[in-house]
C-alpha cells in the first residue's frame, strides 16, 4: 500500500513539523507514557525517529529493558476541529541504543542538532545517549473517519520527502 500523495504529505508535514512526542514505555510492567524531543531521519535508506535521552531518565531504563515502544505524534489543538478529528500518528517500533563509537551517531546526532539546536550542550554530559525508534508499524489518523495502519514501508516511502524517491 502507498499513501496518495496528499496524505504522504499531511504525515509528512505531522513529523517533520512537531517537536515533541508521547513515548509509551513499559514501566515495571504497566504502561507509561512521557514527552520525548524527535527529528527523523531518512539517512542510510530507512527512516528512523531519533531521541536523545538522559540515562535517569524513567523511559530510558523502560527501553534498555524492553525496548519496544510507541511514539505518538499529534497535530496541535484547533479551535474548529474536534479533538477527535486531529491528525495524529502512532509509531510502533523497536529502541536501538547508539553509542557515541558508532558509525552513524554523526550523522544521527546531526539530524537532531538540524532540529534542536539549543540541546548541544547535551552531547557534552556523559547520561544522555541518542536512541533511534526503528519502525515496525504505524497507525495514522488523517481526520475524523480516516484511520489506516502503516507498514513500515509504507511509512518510509510517505515520510521520504527525496524527489527522486517519490513516485
């Protein structure tokens, strides 16, 4: 399945123009949810959301110990849209730890410095590591009565935004 064009481009647009997510964790077990910076990066031909996170933080520890999680992303609040109409997307994949040696933590760390500069000072401390969240699947609200899930090809191909990529 591939996304028409201008729902590519609407979830497109979600990623790209958000700054924060809700990261689901397992916690002791339970479910937890808690606000995550991301940039994405389609570098090296798969897209991957990428997180830089400190080592006390609770959701770092839920990842090293069952790093499957979700990420969701959500257009923001409109006075004319129902709550329920909002675009919205939740990404479901697997946490993969980069440490600092590793061949793509340049460019990785470059793709979240291109989003947030102001947190370089972070790469400095010596507890924040950058995680990339590889997708599995994804479910994608693009309106009220418009839900459809994603493989994570299909989410690839959408996000993509190479011209030479995109049919």
């Amino acid at each position: 399945m591939q996304l028409d064009p201008p729902l590519a481009d609407l979830l497109r647009a979600l990623l790209a123009g958000r700054a924060v997510g809700s990261l689901a964790t397992l916690h002791d077990g339970r479910p937890f949810a808690s606000m995550v910076p991301f940039a994405v990066t389609t570098a090296g031909g798969r897209l991957r959301l990428v997180v830089h996170v400190s080592g006390l933080a609770a959701h770092t520890r839920d990842m090293r110990s069952v790093p499957e999680v979700c990420l969701m992303v959500m257009a923001p609040e409109m006075d004319d849209v129902p709550p329920q109409a909002l675009p919205r997307v939740s990404i479901s994949g697997r946490a993969v730890f980069v440490p600092g040696d590793h061949e793509e933590h340049g460019m990785l760390k470059a793709a979240y410095l291109g989003k947030f500069p102001e947190a370089a000072d972070l790469f400095q401390l010596g507890d924040f590591t950058i995680v990339t969240i590889e997708p599995e699947s994804a479910r994608f609200v693009a309106g009220f009565a418009r839900a459809m899930t994603l493989t994570a090809e299909t989410l690839a191909a959408a996000v993509d935004d190479r011209p030479h990529e995109r049919a």
